[in-house]
C-alpha cells in the first residue's frame, strides 16, 4: 500500500508539474532541490508513473555511493509499500537486487557506466536521474557526458535530470543543451550556525595526516553539543582512521548517558548502515565521512558537528603516486551538511572552524576530473570512441598532463593503440569494474589474481598492516565488514576473468571497440610473458599481481630505503615484513610530511625475476658515457626504468658521448681542468681587458662564451680526448689564441695593446697584472719612476701604479702619478727615508734620476 501521508509531505511534489512539463517540452532538465525535499525518492517514483499519475515509464537513478543507491531504493520501496526488488531495486558492484516488475532501479554510478559500455542505448530505459550531481565525481560527469552523446546520436526520446540540492545549475544546464532548471521550495527547518573554532591553532592538514589537536577538538565540540542540544548528532569527519579515533576518545559516553556512538562510512557493515538509517532507541552520535551529506536521511538528526574537512584523490605525476588527500571541505558541502540538521525539526550545526574563515573556503568541491588518475576515465573515453575526450560533454575538460600520463599506461599495458583507441584487450579491460592496472594483473594471471586484485581495488583496514601478502592471509580468515565485502568481489572478479578468458573475439564493442588489435596474445594477456599463475605460492602470486599492476612502483632496496622504477625513492616502516626484501612492487603509498621520500603503505615482496617480467616494457640496456666523480664514466647499463640491474666497463666507447660528457666536466668543474701555463692565464686576462675596453673584434673569454665557441678554440685536441687527464694535458693558451682576431689582423696588435710588459723610466721592464680588468695594475718600486710626471696606460687605459718600498713592499697606490709627486710623495718620503737610508730619497722626484739600485751601490 502507498504511504500517500509521508509521500505528501515530502516538498518536492509541489516542483513536479514543472519538471514533467520540462520534460516533455525539452527532455531534459536539472532539479535543485534542498536536502529533506524528496528528490532522490519521490521524483523518480513520478517518473516511473509509479503514483497512478502518468505513464508507465522504466527509470534509472545513479548516484555516487552504494549505501546511498542501497538506502534509496528502499526508502522508495517503503513508500510503495513494498520491499526492494519489486516495483523498485538496486544494483551496486557484487549485490543486484531488482525483480521483473521493477520500474525503478538505483545503482552507482560506476554500474550505470559498465551498462552504457556494453548498451550505449539503454535499451528499455525511458528517464536517467543523475542524482547528487553537485559531487563532481568523475564517473558521474562521465556517465553524464555519455548520455548526452547518446541522446544526441541515438535515442532523443532519452530523458535526463540533473538533481542536486547544491550545484551550478547554470552549468548543468547548458551542459544539456539548455535544459530548464527547475527549482523546489523545501520547508528546510532554520538551522542555527555555531561557530566553534579550537582555542589553539592546529596544523593544516597534509595528506592523509590530520592534526590529533583538531580531532580532540572535534571530540569536545560534540560532548558539548550533546549537553546543549537535543536529539541525535552528527559529526561529519573526513575519513574511516578519523572516525575512529573520534570515536574512541567518546568511548565513555556510554557509560556516563544513555548514548549510542554509530561509525559510518563506506566500510562499515550492512548492519550498521541500516542501523543508522532506523530511529534508534538511544540517543546516538553518528560519526560519517562525506556518504552521509547527501541522499541519505539520518533520522532523528538535530545536530551536525562539521570537522570541516573532506578527502579527495589527488595524483603526483612527478612521483607516479596517486592517493588521498584531506582538504578543507567547500562551502557547497557545509550546507549540504548542516541541512542534515534541519530535515526533520529546527536544528544547529556547530562549525569546528572561525567564520572569518568561511568565506575564504571553495565555493564547490575540486571535481575529481581536475585533480584525479585519469586512467580509468581515459579508457573510458577510448572505449566510447573518444580517445582524447574532446567530444564529450564535461563540464571541465580533462588536463592535459593528466591525460598524457593516462595514455601511458594504458599504452604499457596494452589497453589503447598508438593512436589512443582502445584495443580488444582495453574493451575488456573496461568491462571488468576495476582500475586498469588491476584488470591488467586479473587477466595476466588468468584470473589466478582475483583475491590480490579484489584486496587492491578496495583498499584493505589499517590494521591489516603493509605487507599485502599478510593481508590478504587476514582477509581470508576475517569475520569483519571488509573481509565480506572482499570475498564477494572475489567472486565476481573471478566471474569476470572467466567470462574473458578465451581468445579475444573480433566483434566491435560499438563505437569505441577499435580495430587496433594491440599487443595481446590469444589468452588477452599483454605478451608480457607474465599471462597465468602455474605453481606459484600465495606470497609469489601476491607480488606477481602487484608488480603487473603497479610495474613503475617496482622497487629494488638501495642504501636503506627503496628506488622505484619511476625514480621515486620510498621508505617502509620500521615493523613491517617488507623492511629487507631485495625487490618489493608498491601498491599504495604516500608522502609524509617533510619528508622527501615515498612511504610505502601496502606493498609486496617480489623477486627480480617477476619484477623483470611484469616491467618488461621498461627493460632497457644502453651505453651511458657521462661525467661523474670527477671523470668520464663509460659502461653499459642494464636498466628497468630507474634502477640499475647489470653494469658493465666499456672500453671502447663511441667519441661523441665521450665528448659531450668531457664538455659536462667542463661546465660544472671549469676549464680549469686545462693546463693553464702562467703565459696562458695572462693571456686570457689580456683578452678580458681588451673585450672590455675595446670590445669587438676582440673575444669574449668569459666561461659562457668559451663554452660557447667551443668548437672553434678547443678543437682538435678535445676530439682526442678520452679523460680527465687527457684534459690535463691540454695546453690552454695555445688553444685560447685560436680565438685571436686572426682575420682582421687585429691579432697583431695584442702585444701593442695589451703588453705583457711595460718599460718604466729607470729602463726595467715589469710585467703588468690584467687580474681587475677594469684596472690593471703596474706594480714597480718608487724609486724607478722618479722622473715620470703622468700614469703610463694601454690601450688608452690608465695603469693603476702600485709603488713599492726597497723590500717590495706597497707605499702607496694612484692612478695620477704628478699628483702623487705633488701631495702624497712627501709623506712616504717621511716615512721611508729613515727605514731605507741607502735609497734616495730627492725632494723633487719629479725632475729626479730614476734608478733600481741604492745609494750606496750609486756611488762605486
């Protein structure tokens, strides 16, 4: 029976003549609607003319999370008055709950995406509803993009609604070809903000780490809610080792009130879902991450505690790391979480951060598109006959960085063509629900994988450590939440792999099945050599699937820690089974903060046998001639990817890579790596001097510029050599004078221009210092310029003169000898007249006989 008085109550109803009427006039539309209006339940009964109003119409409703496709469907069922599976189901990954005479089906997003793969028409289907659109998940923009291409191209009669409570309904909208936007009045109760920001700063979040400061904050903000409020609360956290923890330090509530503390989040048991989903008997405390903001009621909910943090994917392409993140949750998410508060009654959420702050947050969640791996949804694309996307219907285009790398590893593994379409291999690839890495290892290890690849695709408890072959030992034997949902995928990927096990067929896959026929072998494994499982022993196999799903997280041990096959260095934990493996395949890892390295959070031991076979794409072996520690090194190099497996001497390496790695010394050690005779210093200082004062065609001699011309001054005898000493041997002033203005016969000149040597008034030739090209510097004793009444200079430059006492040490220092002579020879003649008395020392040594001797010798 129809449960017309809550089915009347839901406010919704009033929104849907205009949503019918859009409908027919556009066939397409985009619903917003407040939280508690009915959307996700009401609507699509509407539309299935399951209210005796309208047509008999078959409805698919996809939304992002199965405990909320499951939850829907049966809060639909119960208003029909019956049970799931009737007039109303529900399809999620491993659990299909649907009858013949079901109008209505609630499934994931990701199944909606397998069904359009395999029927781009949605044979039988009259309406989609895209329900919690606002989420940006990228299989739903992708399930999305699909559907308005098939409305387009082959089904128009194809009715699609886009629901959301917070979302950018212009966007949508011109997304659907200008759909109308309908808009639903909810009778939202007033929902009071408390701002209860911690009394101390804390740290931000990084990764997956969040400050235990925050989390203890959390914990009181609820206690004090608990004592201020009536009724249920919800604390929204941002994932399962947070909820955890809050709940821990709540573990007493229990014992002081009659409290019940509820841990919900994707993980959590059937049971406990349900439980939640029910009014309780006690007052509870619901502690959720993010599947409990949207299309889910919680019953008797007054009160949200909002952490204000949230999780989603982000990827290091640098690093070929993809994981998780904590981010500050968007302001589109704080209301989706404080309506939770008021569906039912009047309600407060209290805000565990300031509200300077608030304004300051982003307006919408990152859409995963932007921020994600794209190498499912690139597959996705190929599969669809899209390689590149640009085709499809997004609301942001995909980078272009990131689809780069995504057909990277769809090309390793096989999966698209040299021109991105997908091979056979990628049709089934797409078709197995998993990441393509981990399809790659299912169908590789001829579906011997299954348990590994099902203990990949959801990543397993905290508790079950690091060492994958250790929890997959504990998945086995576990009674837990995850255990049942693990056997189940279990069950399915092997289904899966048998129903691809034979030779792969020839058919298209519509559009998108390409004819590139790939690298595959018969059995629909890559040809890496890896297809099948044999013997192996649980610990082989689970290190053989990892390295086929994760061959550039190969690591080999290396001064204690591990290289990746990327390059990317990581770290295990200090008690973990994989700390002194020779080769471990990294499955999950992250960065921790101020580290510099990867920390390795799941991974497995492998031998370097699986790992050469798994990577076999990236075995390379060259010869590498470079410069390193001082010296050329030359040898060839067996390599998987980073990491070094075989090194050898080369002893006849080819000259050019020679050349090129002694050029390398050069630029990082100097060219004074050459021999650099006292004449060849000069030399180059004399050339500095004139470059500077005279300039062309005079050269630069400059490190850069000498690099630059290195052809023409160091050559031949840089062809010749092999080695650091061969450079050693090189005579660097000869070659520097092939740079001499030879052509223009200014190279004649240099001596004129800048000698090296300049004769002073007592008839000796003393060697001029070009060390300060700006200056040069003529350093003579004092007594051998008497009789010179102006600075000598070269090449129009004046010598700054350095006159020296009789024990060669500088009395003074000018640029203007008649100066001197005139104001500063009296007092050095003071000073040094006394000291040296056996020089002479005139009163005029302007007009006074300059001499290199003393007195005394004067006058024998």
């Amino acid at each position: 029976m129809i449960r017309h008085d809550a089915l009347g109550a839901l406010p919704v109803r009033g929104a849907l003549p205009a949503l019918t009427g859009a409908l027919d006039g556009h066939g397409t539309a985009v619903l917003v609607a407040p939280p508690g209006t009915g959307k996700t339940t009401l609507v699509p009964l509407a539309l299935a003319g399951l209210l005796g109003e309208g047509a008999a119409r078959r409805v698919v409703v996809a939304e992002p999370r199965r405990i909320a496709a499951r939850a829907a469907a049966r809060r639909m069922a119960w208003l029909l008055g019956e049970s799931a599976g009737e007039s109303v189901g529900y399809t999620v990954r491993g659990e299909r709950v649907v009858g013949r005479g079901t109008r209505v089906e609630v499934v994931t997003t990701g199944v909606l995406l397998q069904r359009l793969q395999r029927d781009q028409e949605l044979a039988g289907v009259d309406a989609v509803v895209l329900d919690e659109c606002h989420e940006r998940h990228l299989d739903a923009d992708t399930v999305a993009a699909f559907l308005w291409d098939v409305r387009e191209t082959l089904r128009p009669e194809l009715r699609l609604v886009a629901a959301s409570a917070t979302t950018d309904a212009e966007g949508w909208a011109a997304l659907l070809g200008g759909a109308p936007v309908v808009a639903a009045e909810g009778v939202a109760h007033p929902v009071e903000v408390v701002w209860a920001p911690p009394a101390r700063p804390v740290r931000p979040p990084h990764g997956m780490r969040v400050d235990p400061a925050l989390l203890a904050h959390v914990a009181s903000v609820v206690r004090r809610a608990l004592a201020e409020r009536d009724g249920d609360v919800l604390c929204f956290l941002p994932g399962v080792g947070e909820i955890a923890r809050v709940a821990g330090q709540l573990g007493d509530l229990g014992d002081v009130g009659d409290v019940e503390v509820l841990q919900v989040h994707g993980r959590a048991p059937a049971a406990v879902q349900d439980a939640v989903l029910s009014p309780g008997q006690r007052r509870r405390v619901v502690l959720a991450t993010s599947v409990a903001e949207s299309s889910l009621t919680v019953p008797g909910v007054r009160v949200v505690v909002d952490s204000g943090l949230a999780r989603e994917p982000r990827v290091d392409h640098a690093r070929g790391l993809s994981a998780l993140t904590t981010v500050r949750a968007s302001q589109a998410a704080g209301r989706q979480r404080a309506g939770r508060a008021g569906r039912e009654a009047p309600g407060a959420v209290y805000r565990c951060w300031a509200e300077a702050e608030d304004a300051r947050l982003p307006r919408f969640p990152s859409p995963e598109i932007k921020v994600a791996d794209l190498t499912a949804f690139a597959l996705q694309a190929a599969c669809w006959g899209d390689p590149d996307a640009s085709g499809l219907a997004l609301l942001d285009p995909p980078p272009g960085g990131a689809m780069a790398a995504a057909r990277a590893v769809l090309t390793a593994v096989g999966a698209v063509d040299s021109a991105g379409r997908a091979t056979r291999r990628g049709v089934r690839l797409a078709r197995l629900g998993v990441h393509p890495r981990l399809g790659r290892a299912l169908l590789d290890t001829g579906g011997a994988g299954a348990e590994v690849v099902a203990l990949l695709s959801e990543e397993p408890p905290r508790e079950y450590g690091d060492d994958l072959a250790a929890a997959l030992r504990a998945a086995r034997r576990g009674g837990d939440a995850y255990a049942g949902r693990w056997r189940a995928e279990v069950r399915r990927l092997r289904a899966a792999a048998a129903e691809f096990s034979g030779p792969p067929d020839s058919g298209s896959s519509g559009s998108g099945s390409g004819s590139g026929s790939g690298s595959e072998g018969s059995d629909g494994s890559d040809g890496s050599g890896v297809s099948g499982s044999g013997a192996l022993s649980d610990d082989a196999l689970v290190g053989r699937v990892a390295a086929l799903a994760f061959p550039e997280r190969l690591a080999k041990a290396d001064g204690g820690s591990y290289l990746m096959v990327s390059g990317t260095r990581a770290e295990t934990g200090e008690d973990t089974g994989l700390r002194g493996a020779p080769w471990i395949a990294v499955a999950v890892a992250d960065r921790p903060v101020g580290s510099r390295h990867a920390r390795v959070r799941l991974g497995a031991a492998v031998d370097e046998e699986a790992a050469r076979l798994a990577a076999a794409a990236l075995l390379r072996e060259r010869d590498e001639v470079h410069w390193a520690d001082g010296d050329v090194v030359a040898r060839r190099v067996e390599r998987l990817g980073a990491v070094e497996l075989a090194v050898r001497p080369l002893r006849d390496p080819d000259p050019a890579p020679v050349r090129e790695a002694l050029l390398d010394g050069l630029r990082r050690e100097g060219f004074g790596l050459l021999r650099w005779t006292p004449d060849a210093a000069v030399l180059r200082q004399r050339l500095a001097f004139l470059r500077l004062h005279l300039g062309e065609p005079w050269p630069d001699v400059g490190d850069d510029a000498l690099h630059a011309r290195v052809d023409e001054w160091l050559e031949p005898e840089l062809g010749r050599a092999r080695r650091r000493a061969d450079l050693a041997r090189i005579d660097a002033g000869r070659a520097l004078a092939r740079l001499l203005p030879w052509a223009s016969g200014q190279a004649a000149r240099l001596d004129e221009l800048a000698p090296e040597r300049i004769t002073v008034p007592s008839g000796s030739r003393i060697r001029i210092d070009y060390g300060d090209p700006e200056r040069p510097v003529l350093a003579v004793k004092l007594q051998e310029m008497f009789g010179l009444h102006q600075s000598p200079a070269v090449a129009g430059v004046p010598l700054l003169v350095h006159l020296l006492s009789p024990a060669g040490r500088p009395a003074a220092v000018t640029a203007d000898l008649a100066s001197f002579w005139k104001d500063g020879y009296r007092a050095v003649r003071a000073e040094l007249r006394g000291r040296y008395p056996k020089h002479p020392w005139p009163e005029d040594p302007a007009t006074a006989e300059p001499t290199r001797h003393a007195g005394a010798r004067l006058r024998r």
